[in-house]
C-alpha cells in the first residue's frame, strides 16, 4: 500500500497545506494576522446557517453597514 503525504505547516493558529505537485507549491501566505504573537491575536469560530448566495452577500452587508454608512 502507498499512501500520499502533504507537507503540514502551523502559522497563526492555523494549519496550512498544498496539495498540488511540489514544484507548484506557493509560498506560505503572509496575513498580518498570522504574522504577530499569540498574544496579539484573538482566534474565534461562529456557526452561521445560511444559504450561500445570499447569505454571503448579507453576511458582507451587515458587517460592512455600520462602518460604511454610520448607521447600526
């Protein structure tokens, strides 16, 4: 039996891994939040039901909104 292994790397809290041929393999990405301490960084999860379309376009809606327009 042969099994097929993939390079595994841990950068701010998040595991991270290419599963394409090697010689296509990107570098790493360089987010500013995974760049600073833990102790700079707050790591969370939320479970949001939606259906995709228009879930995400309400999600980026309501976060955007009260920045955008000074309105809650």
């Amino acid at each position: 039996m042969k099994l097929k292994s993939y390079p595994l790397v841990e950068r701010g809290g998040v595991l991270w891994t290419y599963m394409g041929p090697p010689e296509h393999q990107p570098p790493l990405p360089e987010h500013e939040w995974a760049m600073v301490p833990d102790s700079h960084r707050f790591v969370s999860k939320r479970w949001q039901e939606l259906q995709l379309p228009a879930g995400v376009e309400g999600a980026s809606t309501r976060a955007m909104s009260p920045s955008c327009t000074g309105t809650r």
